[in-house]
C-alpha cells in the first residue's frame, strides 16, 4: 500500500469527497490563503498545509477564505449545513474554540434535538490539538472533553494516517455535526494510506495490541506513546494491551470493558487536564460496568491541572509521556 | 417613504388580506400565550411580539417558502410571518407532543425547515451567522433564495451580529439583517446600550447598503424590504434593514416594568401597526371594516381551536427523551 | 439566627462586601436595569432580583448596566481585576458562556500562568444554572464540568443560603478568578443565614448526614435531592452518608475517601450530561485512590446525553431524580 | 496630518533620541528573534514587528508606566515601545526562567504589569476587551490614566473587538483602540477580509472619534495619539485610531510568503519608518547621523547581551510546572 503522511491522508480523504459531492465545501481562515493578495489565492491551502491544491481543483466558490472570526465561521457553517451543503469548516486551533463556542455547543449540536429531530447538520469541525508545539498556554491545548461532553456533537481523534482519511470521509458522509481532531504532532508521521476511498465507523476502537495482564487505552497523539511504552514492557513481558478508541463520542464501551473483563487492570493515558477530563470519564465507565473484574486502582495519567507552559521542558513534563506512562503501568501491575 | 407607501397601497387586496391576517394572527396569538401563561399552561417564559407585527409581516411578505429567517427568543411573531402553522406551534409552546418540534423546543426553540423558518434563537446574536449559512447555500445553488436574520436593537450590540455582517459582505451572500429596534433589550433602553448614534448607520459602515424605517408601518416596511430584496436577490449582496418599533409590554409576559412610567407605556402602546394598518387601508376603501372584522373573527376562531387542542394534547412520550440527538449514533 | 433566602443571602453577601471594599464592583447585563429607561436605573437588580437595591445604594459607579456582549463583560471583567478593581461581573445564565468562553478559558483563567505569576486576577463570574425552570436547551445547563475542567479557575456551587453567603463573601475576597453559580431552583430556598459577614472556605466539603452503608456526593440543587433520598432510606434503615463538596475546584478530596474508606460505596449525583462530567471526575479520583476500599461499582446518577428538553414530563425525567437516586442507591448496596 | 507632524518636530531632541531608540531596538530586537529562531534557538513561532516600528512608539511615546496598553501575537515592538527590558524579552522568547514570564508564557504571552503592559494576546481579538476593563479601572480611580488596546487590520474584524468598542462608548472610558493595518491578516489582505472601506470608519461608526494615520511616520502616530489622548484624559472618551503599515516579512517567522509578488514585498520593504525618521531628523537637523549611529551602536551592544544572556540562561525548573496556576488553592 503507499505510504502517506496523516496531513496528506487529510487532504486525499476531503479532494475525494469533494470530488464526489458537490455539497461538500471547505471554509476557514487562509483555506485557501492569500485571498487579496498580489500572489493571488490558493497559496497556502490552510496553515498546516492539509488542504493544499484545493482551491486550484474546486475555486473560490468550494474552498472559502473567511475574515478571522470563529463565531461567523461555524455559525455560517451550521447554517449552511441545515439547508443543504456539507460544510468542512476549519478552526485553526482548537484553543480558539473560546470565541465560537455557542455556535458549537448551543447552536450546532442542538438544532436536531431542539426542533423534534427535523433538522439535519452535516457540519464537519476540523481543527488542531495537543502540545508539545511550542506554542504556549493559547495554541496547545487538548480539549477533546469539551466536545466530548457535548450531546449532540461526534467527536472524532484520528491516532494515524490511515485512520485519518477513513474517519475523515465517514465524517464528511456523517449527517451530525462532528468535532475532528487533529494531532498537529502527527501531521508528518506517515502510514499506509489506500488511493480509494474508504470509511472507518464511528464508535469502534482499534485495538493495536493485545495483552492480557493490563489494558491501556489513549487517544490520539497518545496511541503512539502507549504503544511505545507497551511495546518496551514486553520486552520485559509485561503484556499490554493498547486501545485506541478513535472517536470519543460515540464510544466503543464494549471493547474496553470486554478488554478489563480479561486483563483487570487499566491505565487511561489522556493529554488534557485531569479534571472532568477523558480519563476520568474512561474511568468511571470502567468502575461502574467492570468494577466486578478490577484487580487494582484505574490510574489515569493527564497533563497537571496546569494551562500549558511555554518553555520545553515545562512542556515536555507537561504532557504525559513514556516515563509516567511506564510508571502507571508498573503501579497497577503492582498492586 | 411616502413613495415606497404609495407603491405598497398598490397591492392586490389580497395581499393586503394575507398581510392583516398575518398581522392579527400574531396579535391574537400573542395575547392568547399571555392569558395561556397567566393561567399556568405554558411552562418557562415567552416574549411576546405584540407591537411589532408590522415588522415581522412586512420582512416576510415578498419571501416564499424558500427563502429563509432566523429568528429571536421573541420568534412566536416571525414564525407566523413566515407561515408556520399556529396550532403546531401552540402546542409547542405548551411543550405537547404533536408541536412543531415535539416538544423539545419550546417558545424559543421554535422550528419549521419546510417554512424557511430555521429557528427561534434564545441566544441574542445566534442568528444572524446561521441566516448568512442558508444565505450561502442560496449563493452555492443560484437559486435566488434570500436569508433574513432578525435581531434585535439588543442583539445589534453582539459581537456575533457584528461578525455575521462582515462575512455576508465578504463572502457576498444575500443575507439581509433585519435589527427590529423596539427600545429595549430587557430593561435597558437601547439610547444606553447602542453606543452608536444609528444601528443602520452602524451597519452601512461594514460595507453593505442600510436603511431605517417605520417598523410599525407595515407598508414602510414592505418598501424597505423591497430595496433590500432588489439588492439580494439580483445582485447576491447583503443588506441591513432596521425597524423601529415599540414593545407595548414586557420583556417577558409577566415583567412588571418598573423601568417604564405610564406615560411612555401609553405612548408606546398608541404606537400600534395594527390599528395603522386598518387606517390606511380603509381610508383608501381598498378593505372595508366588515372585512376586516370578519378576518378577525376567523382568526379567533382559529386560535381559540389550537389553544384548545393544545391544552387537550398529550406531552411526549418519556421514551423520546432520548431520540433525536443525533441522526444515528 | 435569621432565615434569608439563597437570593437574598448572596446579596447581603455582595453588599456588605462593597460596603467594605471600594474596588468591588458589579457588572453585567440588567445589574441595576432601566438604564436609559423613563422610569430610571436601578428598578431590576439583575433578572432574578439577586442584586436588588444595590443600585440604590451604590450608584452607577459600582453597579454597571452593560450591552448584550458577554465577551466584553468578562474582558472587561478580567482587565479591570488585573489592574486592581475586584469586579462581580454576571452572565444570566450560564449557557450563554459558549459567546464569551475564551475571555474565561483562556485569558482570565491564564493571565496569571502565562505570566509568570506577575499576574492576579481577583474576579468573581456569576452564573445561574440547573434545569427544571421549563427554559429549554439554552437556558438550562449545569455546566459545572466545563468550568472545573480550566486550570486557573475556582468553581463554587452553593447549595444552600448558609453556604451561598459565606461562600459568596470568600470568592470576593479571593484573588483568583472564581465561577460561582447560582441554581435557579434554590433562589427562593430559606436557610438561617447570620447577620455579619462571614467566609465558607474553599475545598471543604460539607458532610451533610453521616451514615455507614453508602456515600452520596451532589452538587448544588442536587444536594438537596440527595438528602432527601437518604431521609427516606434511612427510615428503612440505610444508612447514607450525603457529602457536598461546595467547590469543584478545588476539590474536597479526602472528606470523600475517608467516607468510602468507611462505607465501600459511592454513588454520585451530578445535574450534567454524563461524559466528561462531574460524575466521571469524582468517580475516578475515587477509582484511583480509594480502590481497595470500594465493594460495588461507582454508580453515576446524571442527566442522560442529550441537550435539555423543553416539555416538563421529559425535562423532570432527564433531571437526577429521587426515583434514580435511590434506583442507584439500592443497586450499589445489592451488589 | 503636516500639521501634526511639525508639531511633532517641536520635540525635545530628547525625545526624538528616546523614539529613535525605542524604534531601532525593536528592528534590531526582531532581526536577533529572526537570526535565532533560524538557528533553533527559539522554540515555536515568533511574529516580528520589523515595518511597524513608528506605530507601536508613536502610540507609546506620551504614555507612562502607569498607562495601560494591551497587545497581540505580533507584541514585541509593544512591548519595547512601552518600555519593557529587551534582556527580559529575549529570555522570554527563549523560554527561560529568567525571562519576563519565567519561560512559561513566551512570544505570544509577554506581559510585564510593572510597564502597564498588560499582556501579549495569542487570541485575535482577545486584548480589547481586557483593555476596556484597565480603562474602567482608570475611571473608577479617576487618575488620568489610559488604556490602550493593539489590533490588527485582521483582529478588527472579530466580534470581541467590536463589542469591546461598544462597551467602551457606552461605560464612557478611556480607552484608544489602535488598529494596525499592516494590509495582511495572515495570509489573507486586508481588502479581502474587511468588508468595509475603512477601518477608522466603521469605528466611528459605533460612536467614538476616528482617525486614520500614515503608521510609518512616527509624527503622524504620534499627532494621532494626542488627539486621542486628548480625548481620552480630559474627557474620558474612547477613540479608535487606525495606522496603516507594511509587513516586510511574513506573517510568522519563515513564512515563504508565496501569495505576495516580489515587486510587492519591494514596494512593501520600501515604506520604512526608520528611514524615514532618519531623513526627517537629519533633514532638519535636530539629530544628526553620527548620533543616531552611535545610538545604533548602543543598541547592538544590548541587543548582542541580551541574546548572549538569553542563550546562556537556564530553563525553568520542572518544579514550576505547577506554580502560579492560582495564588492559593
Ligand atoms: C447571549 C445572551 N445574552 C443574554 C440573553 C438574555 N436575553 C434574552 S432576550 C434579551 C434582550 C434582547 O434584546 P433585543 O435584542 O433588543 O430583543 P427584544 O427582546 O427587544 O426583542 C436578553 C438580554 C440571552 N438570551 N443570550
Ligand atoms: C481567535 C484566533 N483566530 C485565529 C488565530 C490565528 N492567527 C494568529 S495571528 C492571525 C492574523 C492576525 O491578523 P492581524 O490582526 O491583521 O495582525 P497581524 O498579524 O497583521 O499583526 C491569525 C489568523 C488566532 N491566534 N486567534
Ligand atoms: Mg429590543
Ligand atoms: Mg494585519
């Protein structure tokens, strides 16, 4: 199979499906990119480049710079998608969520429900998370919990290329408004990516190892970490096994909890903070619905209750990494 | 515009029909929601619309079905303009299972996509960048449909409101922004809250053309639309229309109104688009009173029978409680 | 002692702080009201009457009515804590937070963070929250999660006019940013509420009922709703111990543990949807450090996942009731 | 305004050395940010200032410590202009312990309360707001002070700043809400994503006074800045002034900038306020070359320090990670 990068698995999962639907368009600050401009348009194709040559194949008309203001952008395109269309609208990072959140959580994800179940919103959210971009406390953050908590939102956390371009296109097909996440950390790691088009389903989880002494579950740049860590501890034969859910809502109960049903044991390793965070939220599903088979404490490894540092090695310590997954590991192991 | 007025008396008389029974329609209505709500049967709150009938009725008289709205907390009015069924949204606002979202929405929820009517909005600016939304699917299909966001003087301050224009003329979508001025945003009067001198000055200077009129003159209205309609229809490109209306009552039904003496209550109240409406038609003996009356009673009829079959209709089944959430999930 | 109203509670609460602090001030929407109005300013005292007569007694120096622009509220809020006013800025109700969530995420919450510790920010945030007000899904989220969630900020849920005062009186006097919020439901609740001013301190929890069989730990409204449950269960003899944390942020861990520790079982009630929730973050404090102690699976007792419906038979069915409350009761102590 | 500018040129020579200085700093400050983020000394993204000089230090020039200004992601020639240490800055930037912030805010996020500056801002659109509040902290303590809020051409288009202006007019508070029009917002221009002909315009037009200056002739923005100020400390009144720039790099450091032609860039590059103040002062002989290269040279040396510091400092110790997320918890 070729080998594409989880940024180009991006682009050639949206190209297909615009080229299949003409409903399908994309907007966003610098989409296009140098919309005004001497150079004219389609010269950036959004700033972390994954949607690059879009505006060369689909025009001004499918690929829309918009002026910086988040609320107009989700609210234009939840609009757009209640009549017809299916948007794909991009927030560049998830931090700035903070200026057009109501159209999200109040607006979006609510129409359906409020009006009897006679609004349809096939809205596609893509934006950036995670840190270790130094990048500071407003362009690091990993808020999968805020939409997660958010009926009426998909929550979609793409953990490689592959992954990404079929979850990108069950996205765009989805009729509900869905949240996709995408690691700016994993943008260049590359993968097999099929040329044809394909969907992987919402709410079922990957599991990327098996291993019957202790369950391991993380989400997006976190899968790799997980698996890193897990792949050192057999080593030493310490069988983890390694779940990445890929979307968050829904989620996948049933392999998880058929997971702790074998092993006993669980460690959530989650990159956002620890409070009413995704971790927590694993874990209490754990201790309500496998309580019976738990053979030690579910240890949750989170960032601190911190905003995210600037300088690299506060970041560094800030987000969970192999040194404290190991040590999680190794405590529910002992106890 | 005394022009603009002289070429709205030119409508057929039953335009000028359609127009007064909307109007009445949602005068009744209205006056129906308070005494249903005096006597306990609508749950939560309502804003009523009375008052400002000519601005809903007149924005809505040249746009089909296919055009779009996006409405207010204070919608029950819009939604009646744009046609919605009134014992569906009787039922509605009395949260009963057969409403036009069955229940889930409630006063300011309320939602009819087959109306145009993309929904109440209980948040002060929600609207207006879901109205520039349906106005960009318009653009995308070419099929010369216009979006309308209502907003209030209130929700002209919002920063969302703010936003929305300055996309619709950047992405060149037939969005027009009604701001129907009625004085207040609950308590506060819009002489405090709008620092600018003029909400249609304020929006002319985000580079889309603006107008105000007499939002309790039906006919004002309709020729203010028109320019706008001109403007979006043929040309693609947004518009702001601002309505100056008074509020006869309260923010809420209910709300005592300490803040406003009786005499700018009485002024407000002799401010009335209904009682101008008749005027103006009988005067040029395009309708006559009989008529007009006899539209009346058909229209009490009308409403006392959804009122009863709203109070008769069953609330939702509690296994709804979790449907409709998502399309699947 | 005197019986007060959790309404008039906070107030007596604000104003005796004003009274005592020159800096404090109060903004928001409708604060004083009738701003501009014939009848004149300060008629209104905020739409639920809780900041009644402060107007009067303050002037529009303190008591400022502002536009219908919540994100310019808290900003403003926020830039006048940190140059030295201690403002109580209102938002009516908290699901309005999604227009102005990034002047509390991301600024205020960070000011001081970001800035080395340069920073204060000694803002109070009053918000209103809880179903059962029959106000639809845009005016009836307990949002508490979404607040606990941010680094940086206090979350305080009073649930009683005792605590609503005292607490009330500590977040003025905090210099950090504090979310405190109001339950629409309690406003006319009464309690003996002492004259003077006095604090309720931040991170401990009120044991409400002690009991021996199984914790029960609510927020706010649900406080309330909890002890009713365990006043009706211990005529059968159950024993429950019913525990308010008063704060999510910070949080009464060890109040809690030590009650598992005594009881072996949990059962949280939480008026929010259930992902991400409060419910999941006590679960899982509890599911990591209180393990060994625990003989039954953490139930959560929440609101399904689903916005808030509008007609009264759904909206009292998604809201934790007494009849799921003590559903989970019994469930936990059968297992 | 030539008004304005000879008046300007009524300054001390004083002065005109200390707005030299402040101007130079901030190219030679960016061209070191530049040179060390190339060589990977500087971790994420820096946002230089190099073009803009003459507005940042004609806004700051009557300023005091006790003036508030807040800024945005391109701050650093803010916060030079406002009289932050340059050492403190570079460690900042670098992430280091020392640094203004102790390494944990970084380009995006500097902010020293000591100088009234109140804060880098990474959001758009994230500083006029908290400005508005520092201009109500002022009224309430009535000593004259002002708040200054920094945007760009992109920045005021989002609803934080709109609403910011309107709660300024409305509280009546002394706050200037200086907008940088520097043409880009990102890579998009400014006569794209403003849908209004003028900035200073539609800022008027929510009902504050408004001007637009030539933002690379420090007399002009200097000029500018007195008529806000007079308005700003003797009445109490906002004001939005608008200075248009040119970016003469990328909007990020090692942005290729392939949407912008050569003869563009040229034309760009050409505007320089630090030429052009050279050739005013010299022109009229209030300083002469020798001294402003002597001052060029000062400067080199503390830029030189700074970086040299800045490198050699330490990270933060890791048991900060946890520290000054409250003052008590
Ligand atoms: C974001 C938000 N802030 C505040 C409110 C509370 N609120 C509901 S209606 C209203 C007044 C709106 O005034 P205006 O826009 O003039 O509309 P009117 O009520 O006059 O029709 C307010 C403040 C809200 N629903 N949403
Ligand atoms: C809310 C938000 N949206 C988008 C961004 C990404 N971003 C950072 S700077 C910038 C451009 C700002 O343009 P302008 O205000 O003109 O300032 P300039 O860069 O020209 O100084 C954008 C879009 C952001 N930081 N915050
Ligand atoms: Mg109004
Ligand atoms: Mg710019």
């Amino acid at each position: 199979m070729p080998k594409k990068s989880y940024r180009q698995a991006i682009n050639e999962a949206i190209r297909q499906e615009m080229r299949r639907d003409p409903n399908v368009i994309v907007l966003g600050e610098d989409v296009a990119g140098g919309q005004g401009s001497s150079g004219g348009p389609g010269k950036v194709g959004s700033v972390f480049g994954v949607l690059a040559g879009l505006y060369d194949e689909f025009g001004a008309d499918r690929v829309l710079d918009t002026p910086i203001t988040e609320s107009a952008i989700i609210g234009t395109a939840g609009g757009a998608a209640m009549t017809g269309l299916r948007p794909i609208a991009e927030i560049m990072f998830a931090d700035f969520v903070g200026v057009c959140f109501d159209q999200i959580y109040n607006q979006a994800a609510k129409f359906r429900y409020m009006f009897g179940g006679r609004a349809k919103t096939p809205l596609v959210i893509r934006t950036t998370i995670g840190a270790g971009f130094r990048a500071g406390a407003q362009h690091s953050q990993t808020l999968h919990p805020l939409f997660t908590m958010v009926p009426g939102l998909k929550v979609v956390m793409p953990a490689n290329a592959y992954d990404a371009k079929g979850l990108m296109i069950e996205a765009i097909r989805d009729d509900d408004p869905v949240v996709f996440l995408e690691s700016k950390l994993l943008y260049d790691s590359d993968g097999e990516v099929p040329d044809e088009p394909y969907r992987v389903p919402f709410g079922e989880a990957n599991v990327l190892r098996e291993g019957k002494d202790v369950t391991v579950i993380g989400t997006g740049f976190m899968v790799a970490r997980a698996a890193q860590v897990a792949a050192e501890l057999a080593k030493s034969g310490i069988q983890c096994e390694v779940i990445d859910p890929r979307t968050t809502s829904p989620f996948d109960e049933d392999t998880l909890i058929e997971s702790v049903q074998k092993t006993g044991r669980l460690v959530v390793v989650d990159e956002s903070p620890p409070r009413c965070g995704l971790a927590a939220d694993i874990s209490s599903i754990v201790a309500e619905k496998a309580f019976k088979a738990l053979k030690a404490p579910i240890r949750k490894v989170t960032c601190p209750h911190t905003p995210v540092p600037f300088a690299p090695n506060l970041e560094d310590e800030y987000m969970p990494n192999p040194r404290r997954i190991e040590a999680a590991i190794r405590e529910v192991l002992a106890a | 515009m005394a022009d603009g007025a002289s070429q709205a008396l030119q409508m057929s008389r039953d335009e000028l029909r359609r127009a007064y029974r909307r109007m009445k329609t949602i005068r009744m209505f209205e006056e129906r929601v308070e005494k249903e709500f005096a006597a306990g049967n609508i749950p939560g709150f309502a804003h009523v619309y009375i008052g400002q009938e000519a601005s809903g009725v007149g924005v809505c008289h040249d746009l089909t079905d296919e055009d779009y709205i996006g409405s207010t907390h204070r919608g029950h009015g819009h939604c009646i303009a744009k046609g919605c069924d009134v014992k569906g949204m009787m039922l509605e606002i009395m949260g009963k299972a057969g409403g036009l979202c069955h229940g889930k929405g409630g006063s300011m929820h309320i939602a009819d996509l087959s109306k145009g009517m993309l929904g109440a909005n209980a948040i002060v600016g929600g609207s207006p960048p879901i109205a520039v939304g349906a106005a960009l699917t318009a653009k995308m299909r070419k099929n010369g449909r216009v979006s309308v966001a209502f907003s209030g003087d209130g929700a002209s301050n919002q920063g969302t409101t703010f936003e929305a224009m300055n996309m619709a003329v950047v992405l060149k979508v037939p969005a027009i922004f009604v701001f129907e001025n009625n004085g207040y945003g609950e308590h506060t009067a819009a002489s405090y809250a709008v620092g600018a001198p003029s909400i249609a000055e304020r929006a002319r200077s985000f580079g889309l053309m603006a107008d105000c009129v007499d939002g309790s003159d039906f006919f004002a209205v309709v020729d203010g639309m028109r320019r706008a309609l001109d403007r979006a229809r043929s040309e693609g490109l947004p518009y702001a229309l601002e309505t100056t209306c008074t509020r006869h009552l309260g923010h809420f039904v209910g709300d005592p109104q300490p803040y406003r003496t009786p005499d700018e209550l009485a002024a407000a109240r002799a401010v009335d688009p209904i009682k101008n409406f008749r005027a103006r038609v009988t005067d040029v003996k395009l309708l006559d009173l009989a008529e007009l009356d006899g539209i009346d009673a058909e229209i009490a009829a009308e409403i006392e029978d959804a009122a009863q079959a709203a109070l008769a209709a069953p609330f939702p089944d509690l296994s709804t409680l979790e449907t409709d959430v998502y399309s699947r999930y």
